[in-house]
C-alpha cells in the first residue's frame, strides 16, 4: 500500500552543535530525527567534520539514515516517544526489523 507524505511539514536537517535534526515520515506520520555526529562520521568514514560538511555528508547519505530511523522507530515500544536517536553502536550493530514491517519515508530537500 503506498501512502502519500508530501502533505506533511517536514523540516529540513540542521546541525544543533551535536547532532544532525532531521523530520522522516512512517506512515502518515511526522516523526523527529537526530544523529549523532559520531554515528554520521562512521557511515561516512571520516572524522573532523566541520558543520557544513556534517550537512553535505548527511545528505549523501540521507537514504541509508533515513531507514535505519525508520527501523528504530518501528522497533521501539509504543509507550517510548519522543525524537528517535541514531547512535555510532546503531551503524556498527544495526538493529534488525521484523519480517513484514513495511518502510516508508519521505524526504525533504
């Protein structure tokens, strides 16, 4: 089944001083974002970003983070909300979604 995100009001990523905020969509609905600049400096492969390029390596990225948030959030339990976090253990050991789960985002940029 496919659902149409592009309603919805997604912010675009910025860099709070630690981490990159970003917005996906899962199923309708708005869900709050962050990853570390750890996490973003595993996936890239590189150290020492300057927060530009944190930026730029985030939205070279974008498609891999975006579903493993996705896979975090759909794994949590449903009474944990609040912003879903992506840590440098998450790209190293990534969790695994359970068969069936369906992924869909949608990107702003």
């Amino acid at each position: 089944m496919h659902h149409d995100n592009r309603n919805l009001s997604l912010s675009k990523p910025r860099w709070d001083g630690r981490r990159v905020l970003f917005d996906i969509a899962v199923l309708g609905e708005r869900v709050p974002c962050a990853i570390s600049q750890g996490a973003l400096q595993t996936i890239n492969g590189r150290r020492h970003f300057k927060p530009i390029e944190l930026l730029r390596h985030f939205m070279q990225s974008r498609e891999q983070i975006e579903a493993l948030a996705t896979t975090i959030f759909q794994l949590r339990p449903t009474n944990v909300t609040g912003i879903v976090s992506i840590w440098e253990d998450d790209v190293d050991d990534p969790p695994s979604a359970p068969a069936g789960i369906c992924h869909v985002v949608c990107r702003v940029g």
